[in-house]
C-alpha cells in the first residue's frame, strides 16, 4: 500500500451540560456527540526520508504553526513511538471545517491520522488503547474514534455508543469575525465546584431524549455565556430559527451556530441570509456510514 486516503469529519454536539468542576481541574460533562458530513481531507503516504513531514492546506494560521504542534502530527508521532516505527511518512492535510468553532476539527484530524497511519503500514493497536492515546491527544478525539452518535461523559473522553437517528440536514454558520476561546467560555460558566464524582442516573435521560425516535431536545450550557459576551451569536440562532429551522444551536463553546432545517433545498435557501459568514450545508452521519468512509481509501 502506497497511499492512504481519508476524511475527518466535524462533530455537532446534541446536548451538552457541565455538572461542575472536578478536583483535577477539568469539568464534569454530559454530552451527545454527532458526526456530520462536513470534513477535512488527510493524504498519508511512506517517504524514504525518515520522521514526519506535515503540510496544511486550506488555513493560513495552521499552516504557519511549527508542525510538531499540530494534532496531526502529534498523534503519527504517539503511534510511531507505540509501534516503535520510525519509517519516514509525509502528510497532507486540506482544511475545511474552520478551526475554534466548536466543531471538533483538530481532533477529528488527530483520529483520522491514527487510523489513516494503522491502515498505512498495516499495523494494529489494541481499541482501548488507542482510545487512551486519543485521550491524551484531547477530549474529543476518542469520540471520532468510533463516530455515529455517542454520549460522552467525564471529560467528554468516556464513550458510549448510541442508536443512530434518521439523517438530518444541517446548516453551519460560520462568523469569521467571532472567536471563543474554550478557556474563556468554561470560565465564563462559573460552573460549582464537584465534591463527588457526578452519578450516572443522568445518562439514561441523554440516552433516550437527545434526537430519539420520540422527540428532540437540543441544549447547550454554554449558550447563556457565549451568547452574553457576543450577543451576535445569539442574533444568528434567532435568525437561523425565522428562516426555517426547527431547531438551532450554539455549536460546542462557539462561535459556530447551527441550524436544523428539514430538507437540504431550505438550508441551502436560508444559507442566502448569512453573506458575511461561512456557511456549510451537511448532513447528519450514521455511525456505520462513519466507519465505512474511515476505513480509508487506498492507492
């Protein structure tokens, strides 16, 4: 095998609440995570020159970083020092999913790396492990892992799978002027401080009440913050809704807002409304499609 192709897809989150603060630092969350079609684009291929070479493509200010700080080199880097495998492999990754906005693309590429490379050289990483590696590259990277729709709880790192729902149509606002630091919007929560590990009696009502057969129930707890210091965020979900959406959505901790409409043709149309922002027109993604396209395309 020469050649690996493959996509990284951004997430939505369905529901997201933030029980509090936990003694370590980080927030107790419960979460509903859910692929949608939008994705980047990751090449992976041997080079005869040892180490890792990286070239983004699409975004200015990644391209500009120092590679070694990039997720996706990050996460070749772990899995050549798990497989103790330090052939030389070049990268391309093509942005499309635009970064800080609450839509997971950096990790998403991270997972999309690890499971590019594993079909790369043929190798095998045993799944909770290379969950725990996940983890330790960010929060979210364990969800991308396995796709679909899955709750997640603690840091947003423990993964439990959920029944897919029917596919649905999804606008993506994207302000180019807006940025949330994740930092600033936890702070911004004030969130209690947690004396004891959160129970688990809250799981049964994400499991059945998030985008079930019998009903919605979108939420996010950082709209309330989010929306206070940039109120334009909140202008957009209003406007999103007036257009036609039946329901709409801070994206993660921002600044993306999204719009669930009932065909693609209406956020096509409502895309219209939004001239100084990107937008994006995707779908909702089944875990089986999502493991299906993750498998690669090999050249």
């Amino acid at each position: 095998m020469k050649e690996v192709r493959i996509p990284a897809f951004a997430k939505i989150n369905l529901r997201l609440e933030i029980l509090g603060k936990r003694p370590d630092g980080y927030h107790e969350l419960r979460t509903i995570f859910q692929t949608v079609s939008l994705h980047d684009d990751l090449r992976l291929w041997r080079a005869r020159k040892p180490g890792i070479s990286l070239s983004v493509v699409g975004n200015a200010a990644l391209s500009g970083e120092p590679v070694e700080k990039n997720l996706v080199y990050r996460a070749v880097h772990a899995l050549q020092q798990e497989l103790k495998d330090s052939d030389g492999i070049e990268i391309e990754l093509k942005k499309k999913i635009p970064a800080g906005r609450g839509l997971g693309g950096g990790s998403s590429d991270a997972a999309a790396a690890m499971i590019g490379y594993l079909g790369l050289s043929g190798k095998k990483v045993a799944s909770e492990r290379l969950m725990q590696m996940g983890a330790s590259l960010g929060a979210d990277v364990p969800f991308f892992l396995q796709g679909g729709r899955a709750l997640g709880i603690g840091r947003g790192d423990e993964i439990y799978p959920l029944p897919d729902i029917e596919k649905k149509s999804v606008l993506i606002v994207s302000p180019a002027d807006i940025h949330v630091p994740t930092p600033d919007a936890y702070r911004w929560l004030n969130a209690p401080e947690l004396t004891k590990t959160a129970e688990n009696p809250k799981l049964w009502k994400f499991c059945v009440s998030s985008w079930s057969v019998q009903g919605t129930g979108l939420w996010n707890d950082f709209e309330g913050a989010v929306f206070q210091h940039y109120p334009r965020l909140s202008e957009i979900k209003r406007e999103l809704l007036r257009r036609g959406a039946t329901e709409a959505l801070l994206a993660g901790s921002g600044s993306a807002v999204i719009g669930v409409f009932p065909s693609p043709a209406k956020a096509r149309r409502a895309a219209v409304g939004f001239p100084l922002d990107e937008t994006f027109v995707c779908e909702t993604v089944s875990r089986a499609k999502y493991n299906r396209l993750m498998r690669g395309r090999s050249v």
